[in-house]
C-alpha cells in the first residue's frame, strides 16, 4: 500500500484512522512535513522565514514551476535507455550495500536505508551516465540529508540515542575508560 497526502493529516494518522496499524509501518510511512501555507509553505523555513520573505518564496516558486513545465519527464526516456543498454546491477547494489553499511545500526534503520540507498544508486549511476548536472557529492549530501530526515521524523529521539551510542563507541575504543590489563 502506498499514500501520499499533501492535505491536513499525515499519511500515518490516516492509517490509524482506518486502524491499519501494522508492525514496521513507520519503515513504511515516511513523514515530512511541512510548514502550512500560513507558515510559509515548503519553503517557509530558515532564511525564507516569515511575512517579510514571502516575496522571495513567491519567485522561487515561480522559477521551480518554469523549470518543472519545461523539463518535467524529460530524464525519463533516456534513463530507461541507459538501464536497458547495459547491465547495471553491480554497480547498484555496490553502492546501496555501502550505504546500508555507513548508516544501518538495527533492523528498522537497515530496511530505511535500503530504500534510500537504492535512490543513491540511481544518482550515482545517472550522474555517470551524464545524464543529471549534478556532482557524486550533491547526490550523496541530498540523499543523506533526506535519509537522516526520515529517520529523525520515524523516532524524534533517534539523534540524541545516536550521539549517545558514538560516545560509547568512542570510550570502548578509549584506553582510558576500558585499560589494558595484562
């Protein structure tokens, strides 16, 4: 099952409305929300925050409207082209594994970063084809920037837990806190 909804609930409050509660659904429900048009809207946030900006918001969105009516489903045929003439399969899942590797630490973490570490795949592998203008590096930040997102909204706790789990990682590897006793 797949939901999206831009409307005034979630795609996980309509699913316990329905009482589709199942185990693991918040793997499978991505939360990202975003500021109402009263607060701004997608782009209500950070230095396009408040009245004063909604000026700039009004002509940012105007540019991303003209840039998506001229080239909205433009990548589409040439990227199927480019899967169809070679194999790239190895490549796809070399890429997906390194980054299930870096970032999964349980279960729940390991199916989220499965999912985006094949949209990393696919970065990369259309940014070597030549097919997006972008760097490795842009798609790699975004991607990570999106997954660490995701897996914040799933468990608002989760940064602190981790920082907590790297500092005690830090202080097992730390002659100090465990000495060697011989």
């Amino acid at each position: 099952c797949f939901a999206l909804t831009n409307g005034p609930h979630s795609a996980i409050e309509y699913a316990h409305k329905k009482r589709l509660n199942r185990h693991g659904q918040e793997v499978r429900y991505f939360e990202l929300r975003l500021p109402s048009p009263e607060e701004g809207g997608v782009l209500g946030t950070g230095d396009l925050k408040g009245p004063a900006k909604a000026g700039r918001r009004r002509k940012i969105m105007a540019a991303i409207d003209e840039g998506l009516s001229q080239h909205y489903g433009v990548l589409y045929p040439a990227w199927i082209k480019h899967l169809i003439d070679g194999d790239h399969c190895d490549r796809l899942r070399k890429v997906t594994d390194r980054f299930v590797k870096k970032n999964a630490t349980d279960p729940k973490g390991r199916r989220l970063a499965e999912k985006f570490g094949v949209k990393l795949a696919a970065g990369m592998v259309a940014v070597e084809a030549g097919l997006l203008p972008w760097s490795k590096s842009q798609v790699r930040h975004a991607i990570q920037f999106c997954y660490d997102k995701a897996l914040a909204a799933m468990n608002p706790f989760w940064p602190t837990i981790q920082d907590g789990l790297d500092d005690l990682l830090d202080a097992t590897k730390s002659r100090k806190s465990f000495p060697e006793y011989r």
